[in-house]
C-alpha cells in the first residue's frame, strides 16, 4: 500500500474541525474501505479518537469519548515513563539520573540502566524493561500518584507476571549502591464491576466459553492518554513536571527509530514499524519532512496509536490518539485477529488523512 493522496477530499471540508460533529463528518469523508467499514458499526470496533491541533484554542475533539472500555496495551508504557521521568526531576533519590543501573536478580532479572530501560521499552515496546521499571516503582506508589493526580489509571502488575510480588532491587550510580529495597507484596487492584468482552477465550492451551474479564488488567482511557501526550509537549505542563533534562530525553526518545537502540525484538523493517499512523504494507520508512513522536498499543485484538505528528517543512503539528477492537470471531488470546486485513490500514488511513488535514500537504506515494 502506498501513502494515500487525499486531494480528493470534499473541499467543503473546513481547514480545521472546531466541533465533535465536524470531526464526525470528516471522518465519514476518508476515502478508506477499513475506517468506513469501522464507522458503519463503531460500536463494534469499540473505535475511538481524539484529535488536537497544537497550540489550538479549542478544547479535543474526540469520537465517542469513553463509551467503553479500550485496553491499552503497551500504551501504558507512557504514562510509567512519565512516573519515573518525573522522580528523577523531583530528585526523591540523590543521585539518580538516566545512567544509573537498576539491578534485579533472580527470575525477573534486570541489569541495565533507566536510559536504556526506557529507551527499550518506548521505542521498541519491550515487555521485560516495562517489568523492571514497574518493580522499581512500586505497585503501591504507582497506584497512590495516580490517585493524588486524579488520573483514571491502574497500572495493576508487569505483562506476564502474576500481581501480588516485586523482587528485591538495588539501584547503583557508577559504582555506589544509592537505594535498596527488599521483596515487596502488594495487593492486586480490581474494578468493582466485572470488565467482559468477547464470547470465550485461551488460558494458555485451555479453552474457556466465557467472556474474558478484564478487571483485574491495566486501565488507561484513550482520552486520558491523548491528555498526557499533550502535557508531555506543553509548556505549562498540569499534570507531570519534569526537568529540562528529562523533558529532552523523554522527546527525542518518542521520536528514535528502532534501529538506533538495541533490543531482542528480531530485525526491524523500517522505522514506521511501532508507527501505526504510518504503518503502510509493506513497511516504509517515513518521509524525511515527517516527525512522528508516539506509543502504540496491540493485545487481544485491541489496536491503538498515540502521537504527535509534525510537518517539518511547515512546522505545523498536531496530536492523534485512536484505537479499534478488530476481533471478529470473538475469541481472545487466540491470535487471530484482523490487524493486518483492518486494523493497521484503517489507523494508517486515518494518520494520512490528519496529516493532510492539519498541514494542507497531501502525502506523495
């Protein structure tokens, strides 16, 4: 597939959106078969979108805003970045910078340094970096911050690994231990009501006909998501403070093709891979004069991007977040889903589109 040209958009089509109706339109207007085919039905597809241009004076514009519950995946490895980044800036450890070393023995082992955790974890969605961060934090003291903010998000345990326990870690600058902290336990956050999807799912190779419950999973709404990439860039930030140093690594991290950090994920193809506004088939890497700043989510049929997205050329930018259900037999954990026949397409469509939308230039093939 190439980059679409969107010259043929209906010129009515005003040069920004400035209601939820207008976006509704605009969206209707996307010459794409996979975003017209989640439209027909966006309950189905449990689509939703949130659109802002940078340094616009009216509020997100958002396509069904929190109808329902949207697992975020690695999404959530933004909002953790933030954590972390925000206790370097604070300074509640002395002497903790990217480049100290975070070690963990045994089962969950991790030797490495927070920049290259993070760096891994950002670029290239690596679940074993999110897991060492998690510990270092603290089940307890993820979920007290997010409370004290007044966020609505649960970071409930690292993937793969059962709640209730972090390893014993120590934390080194060059060669001086400056913080350690024994086994910690610690409860496993739940929604009260029961979070159901699907008609039956996998535990392991076991088959189970019954809807899955995600109660128990993370919980990061797509909006509150969308609100924190945009205070990540904003500067009179309300949610995180973070310091000039931090504020740096975190952008030009966003921003890293895979190619420039190391990691276990086999070879990647091209630097839009993690890039699903511009995940074209097969794999392209971007257009020189487009900065894209972003972190995409795909789990159980779920699949979601968040980014900023900037016109070098023009200097115009702007900040996208949807996400899509695209499990059409209704059967989680057996991977089969319509990622590749739906899924990828229909946020590629929808990238190019904002694209053309926001900076007035229609990509070329």
């Amino acid at each position: 597939m190439k980059y679409l040209l969107l010259w043929f958009l209906p010129l009515a089509i005003p040069a920004q959106p400035s209601t939820n109706t207008e976006l509704e339109q605009f969206l209707k207007r996307i010459p794409s078969t996979a975003v017209q085919t989640i439209l027909h039905d966006p309950a189905r597809y449990r689509f939703q979108l949130f659109y802002t241009p940078e340094g616009a004076a009216h509020p997100v514009l958002s396509f069904r805003s929190g109808e329902e519950y949207f697992y975020p995946a690695s999404l959530v490895k933004l909002p953790l970045a933030l954590l972390l980044l925000e206790k370097m800036s604070k300074g509640t450890i002395p002497r903790l910078t990217l480049d100290s070393l975070l070690q963990i023995e045994g089962k969950n082992e991790c030797r490495s340094t927070m920049r290259e955790l993070l760096e891994k974890m950002l670029v290239v969605s690596d679940n074993q970096s999110y897991s060492c961060l998690f510990h270092f934090l603290g089940a307890r003291n993820i979920a007290r911050i997010w409370k004290e903010k007044k966020l609505p998000v649960v970071l409930s345990r690292p993937f793969g690994e059962e709640a209730g326990k972090s390893p014993a870690i120590r934390i080194f600058s060059g060669s001086r231990l400056i913080f350690a902290l024994g086994e910690v336990r610690y409860p496993s956050p739940k929604s009260l009501e029961p979070i159901r999807i699907g008609r039956a799912y996998y535990d392991g190779t076991r088959y189970i006909e019954k809807p899955m419950d995600f109660s128990a999973e993370n919980q990061l709404p797509l909006e509150t998501l969308h609100e924190l990439f945009i205070d990540a860039y904003s500067r009179e930030a309300v949610h995180f403070q973070l310091g000039p140093e931090e504020r740096k690594f975190l952008h030009s991290t966003l921003r890293l093709p895979p190619s420039r950090i190391r990691h276990g994920r086999g070879r990647i193809r091209c630097n839009s891979e993690f890039r699903y506004f511009f995940r074209n088939h097969p794999c392209r890497n971007l257009p020189d004069h487009i900065e894209v700043s972003s972190k995409a989510g795909r789990a159980y049929g779920f699949l979601s991007d968040s980014a900023r997205i900037k016109n070098r050329a023009s200097g115009k930018a702007f900040y996208l977040t949807a996400g899509l259900y695209v499990n059409a037999n209704e059967t989680l954990n057996d991977d089969i889903y319509e990622y590749e026949e739906l899924g990828w397409p229909a946020l590629y469509a929808l990238g190019q589109a904002f694209f053309s939308l926001t900076s007035g230039e229609a990509l070329s093939p």
